[in-house]
C-alpha cells in the first residue's frame, strides 16, 4: 500500500494530526530514531527525514 502523503521532516520527531483539521485524528508525536523515516499510525502519512538534518544531527 502506497502511503497517503510524503512529508520531508526538519527533525526526527514529527507531530502529526491528520492535516484535515476537525475531520484529522488526534495530534501524535512520531520519533525517528535511527531511522529516517516513519509513518504516521493513524493515517499512514509517510515521514523523511530531510538529509541536511541528518548531518546536523551527527553533530
């Protein structure tokens, strides 16, 4: 199943709530890790975590 909507992510933890206002699911907060990418549990948004943040992470 391909994911709703790919989402580039600054950080690795992402807040998610749907996106469709009142009719979205309740807001959740998505930790990375050490992955780079996630994906939402509640309507399958898909997160990457952007390569410019991943170096800076590093750090």
């Amino acid at each position: 199943m391909q994911p709703l909507e790919t989402v580039i992510a600054e950080e690795p933890v992402v807040a998610c709530d749907g996106g469709n206002g009142p009719l979205g699911h309740p807001r959740v907060f998505l930790n990375m890790g050490d992955k780079r990418e996630i994906d939402c549990p509640y309507c399958g948004r898909h997160y990457v975590l952007k390569e410019v943040a991943v170096a800076q992470a590093a750090h």
